[in-house]
C-alpha cells in the first residue's frame, strides 16, 4: 500500500502538469491580438451615402472607438498605431419591406406596414505589428433592421439605427479582435 503523501502529492503534479499544458495550448482570452499590439486608431467614418442621417456618422464612429477602447487593452493614438481602421458609411436606405391596403383606403392607396432599415459600411483595417500584416482586410458589412411603419423618423434614429450599427460593430469587431 502506497503512502497517503506520495499518493495525493502524484495528483496534485498530474493536475499541475495537464493545467499547465492546457494553458500553453489555448488562451481563454479569446483574442487573436499579438501582446505587441498595444494601440489602435480608428478614424471617423464619413457618410457618403445618397440619404443622409446628421448624426449617422458622429454616432458610428464613436460607438466604434468606444468597443474597441472599452473591451481591448488597446490605447487610442493618432501617431503610428500598431492597428489602423478606417472607413465610410456607403448606404443607408429605408424602403418598405410589407404592403398593407386598409379596407377604407380612399383611391386605394397602399401603405407600408413595415419598413426596413439598412446601413452599409466600407471598413479598411491595417495590422502594422511585424508579421501580422498578413491580417490587414477590406470589407464591406451591412445589416438591417425591419420595424413598424407606425415609427417616425427620430423613433427610427434613436432605436432602429442603434441597434444595426451595435450589429455591424460587433461583426468588425469579432473579425478584428475575437479568435473564432
């Protein structure tokens, strides 16, 4: 029979082992960012689009910077940044996506039901740390959101253009940040 020492001390260096192995293995931070990157800058995204939201473009650009500098290590800086994102809001339309007639319609005019709002956004992205260039991207994201007919417009620009720019942040950011 085997010593009570010996036994529980062969355990505990297994468990040791095996969690130091885990951890060498896989990071739990979910970040595909080197521990070189340590800043970002992230220019303000003009609105080029043919319909104009005043705010469209102060309100994207700020809710970007804020999810990067809020859920990153990163530090904003103008000068150099290990990590360079830049783009332009190309599309935002509202068009009706659901037709209704009401019964006592005069002329039988149709009305929308439904509307649909859709935001598109050209995203140029650099990696500048050394042997990471190769994670440098152009692409395009777009998302929309369906809401009733019933909404005016500052309805639409507080909660639906929120919600499809929150969408379109966290695809820029999972592909920027986020090891999946």
């Amino acid at each position: 029979m085997k010593p009570f020492f010996t036994h529980n001390f062969a355990q505990i260096f297994f468990l040791l082992t095996f969690s130091f192995f885990l951890q060498n293995c896989y990071s739990f931070t979910g970040s595909s960012l080197s521990p070189e990157t340590k800043t970002v800058q992230i220019d303000e995204f003009p609105n080029n689009s043919a319909l104009q939201n005043p705010n469209l473009s102060q309100q994207f650009s700020t809710d970007i910077q804020n999810r990067f500098l809020q859920r990153t290590t990163l530090k904003g800086t103008k000068t150099n940044p290990d990590i360079l994102i830049q783009g332009q809001i190309t599309d935002y339309t509202i068009s009706p996506t659901t037709i209704s007639s009401p019964v006592e319609a005069t002329g039988g005019n149709l009305q929308a039901a439904q509307n649909k709002l859709t935001i598109t956004v050209q995203v140029h992205y650099e990696n500048h740390v050394k042997g990471e260039e190769s994670k440098s991207f152009d692409r395009t994201y777009s998302d929309e959101a369906v809401f009733s007919s019933d909404l005016d417009i500052n309805q639409i620009e507080t909660s639906q253009v929120k919600l499809v720019n929150e969408r379109i942040i966290n695809k820029i950011f999972n592909d920027i940040v986020a090891n999946w």
